[in-house]
C-alpha cells in the first residue's frame, strides 16, 4: 500500500475535488491520499464525493495557516 499527498493550495473549485478524482483512478484499493488544499469547498465537497463514490474518508483537518489536509483511502 502506498500514500500520495496532493497538493492542490492555491487551486479552486472544483480543482481540488479534480485533482483527487484523477490521482484516486490511479491508485490501488487500500492505499490512501492526503489532499491538501485551500479552498474551503473542498472540506465539504470532497466528504460529500469520498461518501456517493463508496471511498473511506480518514481525517479532515485545517492547519493554522489555512490548509486543509483531507485524508482518504480508496475501497473498491
């Protein structure tokens, strides 16, 4: 299993939420991708995807300089 960060600060919606669907098709199941953005959309966009599409979400977290670090795990 593998983790590959992504970052995607600077980008806006729907970059982020592109950037993480592109990255994911390339994975294999179980490993897992930490996105790091800051765009605050992505802090809801991404959750609401992770849930439709059958992925595990991880972690979400905002450090104190306004990234957001969302963790995922791909499941099928």
């Amino acid at each position: 299993m593998s983790e590959r960060v992504v970052d995607a600060r600077g980008s806006f919606c729907p970059g982020p939420l592109m950037e993480l669907i592109s990255n994911m098709k390339m994975m294999s199941v179980g490993d897992t991708l930490e996105l790091l953005s800051t765009d605050a959309g992505s802090a809801a966009d991404v959750p609401e995807w992770i849930k439709k599409v059958g992925h595990e979400m991880l972690d979400t977290e905002q450090d104190n300089e306004g990234t957001w670090h969302i963790r995922v795990r791909k499941a099928k």
